[in-house]
C-alpha cells in the first residue's frame, strides 16, 4: 500500500468531525467484533509491552523532558500507534502510524510515518524489547532498558533510556475509565526513566540528560460522542512523587477529570473521578490556533496547588491527527517538570 493510500485508509478509518477531534481516543469508531477492556484483567509481563491486534486502538507513547549542560529545557516526544482495520487480528489488517518530535529554544519539530503491517516494516516484540517503524525504534534488551531514536528532515535524536523501578497501573489495577457511561482501556506507565543521550539540530549536536515517561494504553472504545477531546498531563515532582491526570471534555461544558498519584518507590493511589481538577488559566495562539498553555492544576487530598505552563507554547504537532503536544514547568506547591497534551482544539 501506498503512503498517499494509507494516509486516505487511515483518515476515513478515523472519521471526521467528532472522531478526528477527539484524537486518538477517538480513532475507530466501532467496536463490533473487537474484544472490550475488562476490570478483571490483570497485567502480564513482558507479554503486555507487545501487541494487542485483538483490540481496536493501541498506542505506545514516550514524553522526555531533558537539558544541555547549560540547563536549557528540550522536550522529546516519541509515538507509535496501532488501529485495526478489521477484527480478528491479523497482521495485514492493522494500520500503523508514529510521530516523533522535539521541542526547542529555535522552534517545535515534528515528523510522522506510516505503515502497514505484514510488511515487516513495522511491529512489537515484548521480549527482548522491539517497538518499530522503519528505522524509528524503542529497542533494549528490556522495556526498562532502552535506546530510543527517530528522526525527521531537521532533527535527530538518540537516547538511552533506563528506569530501576515497577511499571505503573492506572486507573484500578490498570483498568482506566474514560467516562460515567462507562468507556475504560488497559493503561500502564513507566514514568522513572533516566535518559542520556543526543539531540542533532541544524544548529549542531546537544548531549542532553533528564526524565523520560512511558503510557502504554489499549482500547476498542472511542470516547462518547459528546466527549470531544482531552487534555492530560504527567509531572515528575523534585519531592520524587509523580501526577499522571487527565481531563476529558464534554460538548456541555462539564467534564470527566481522573489521575494517579505516584509513590517514589511506584506505589499508584488512583484518584476518583473529580479528585483532581483541572483549569485552563492562559491561552496562546500556536499553528494549530489558541489553546491553553498555562493552567491551574489541585488536588486537595496531596494539598496540590499547581501552576502548570508551557515552555514552548507553539508545540503544535501539525500531523494527520493533529493536537499540541510539549514540556512545562510546573511551580506552586509541588515544583517540577512534566508534559501537556491537548486534543480536539
């Protein structure tokens, strides 16, 4: 298959209007004959870093924030995400596309590929640890022992990435709920990497060091078709704990806001819905126009009372999907660093 024919595949696979709004939460709008997240599943490793052709959507989703020796902030982002065109799960019948950025001082960066599979070009294997397309990759002997590299017309990047503690469930023992109708997906995390490595610019080379994290997440199920879009953050506090949280948008005004504490040692203590509130404070304009880039993030049970900014306010990722997607700098009561994503703005 062609790339232009995929691209057309892929963007009557994801729909128009609400689906292509909602991002990737809403890719697939059906579910028929795709089996359905369970709140008994239990995750099983290393099998569950590989694929699940069997469901509808799946993405594997790294957010690095790193610095030079000069303290200046860099944000890498590296993506892949899997939609089955049909059920039963084989390997001809999944749609594969991946993005890869790096946001800047001089400005956002962003490529994206495509591919098919049974072509060998792309795929998952959980042990030893494989995530590809083409040449892009997520590779180590393990998923906590990684080399992550990708590139696009004006950058590349090549990062080791290494965590010593337990990957992460969300949601209740990695059953995530997106909404009171009940929509759920399996959702882990690894959000203790360490990372070295290079970023290359026209500019030059830039050895950077920092904090990376992983969301593995899978799913038949889109959002409800009045939820049109989300906006979800991961912040690493200098206390050591961590905030994954998200706060899903519905056409009314209201939404469905959720998260997870994180432990140092990787302990989770999932949030009930509404612990954890989100608002937007200040809007820039980017490329893909005005979306929120500072907001107030609380979570009165932790005595959270955030300031979370952009760094980069134009990080607009301007792909087939298209949505923002950077670092920021949280301050308040918790300081730290983290990454913000929106989409269905």
């Amino acid at each position: 298959m062609s790339v232009k024919s995929l691209i057309l595949g892929l963007s009557l696979l994801f729909g128009a209007g609400a689906a292509l709004a909602q991002g990737f939460a809403g890719l697939g709008r059906t579910t028929e004959g795709f089996t359905l997240p369970a709140p008994e599943t239990r995750f099983v490793f290393p099998e569950d870093h590989g694929s699940h052709p069997e469901f509808r959507i799946e993405w594997w989703y790294v957010t690095a924030n790193l610095e030079d020796a000069d303290g200046t902030p860099y944000g890498v982002q590296w993506t892949l995400f899997r939609s089955a065109l049909a059920p039963g799960g084989a390997e001809e019948d999944q749609a594969w596309m991946a993005h890869a950025a790096v946001s800047t001082p001089e400005g956002h960066r962003f490529a994206e590929r495509f591919a098919r599979g049974g072509a060998g070009t792309v795929g998952v294997t959980a042990e030893p640890y494989d995530a590809f397309l083409d040449e892009w990759r997520l590779a180590g002997p393990t998923l906590n022992e990684v080399r992550m590299t990708a590139q696009g017309s004006d950058f590349h990047y090549d990062l080791a990435l290494n965590a010593d503690r337990p990957f992460v469930a969300q949601g209740a023992e990695g059953y995530s709920v997106k909404s009171e109708a009940g929509q759920a997906s399996h959702y882990y995390s690894q959000p203790f990497y360490k990372v070295n490595g290079t970023i290359t610019l026209p500019e030059g080379s830039v050895q950077v060091t920092g904090k990376a994290w992983l969301d593995r997440e899978w799913s038949s199920q889109p959002l409800t078709e009045s939820q049109t879009g989300w906006d979800w953050v991961s912040l690493h506090f200098r206390t050591g704990e961590k905030l994954m949280g998200y706060r899903l948008r519905d056409t009314d005004g209201g939404d469905y806001t959720v998260g997870t504490w994180i432990r140092p040692d990787g302990t989770p203590e999932p949030l009930s819905p509404g612990a954890l509130t989100m608002t937007p404070v200040d809007w820039s304009d980017t490329q893909g126009g005005k979306v929120p880039t500072t907001w107030q993030v609380t979570l009165p049970a932790k005595s959270l009372d955030l300031r979370v900014t952009a760094i980069y306010p134009d990080s607009w990722m301007g792909t087939l999907v298209s949505y923002w997607e950077g670092p920021v700098e949280v301050t308040g009561s918790h300081p730290g660093i983290g990454y913000l994503e929106m989409s269905g703005y």
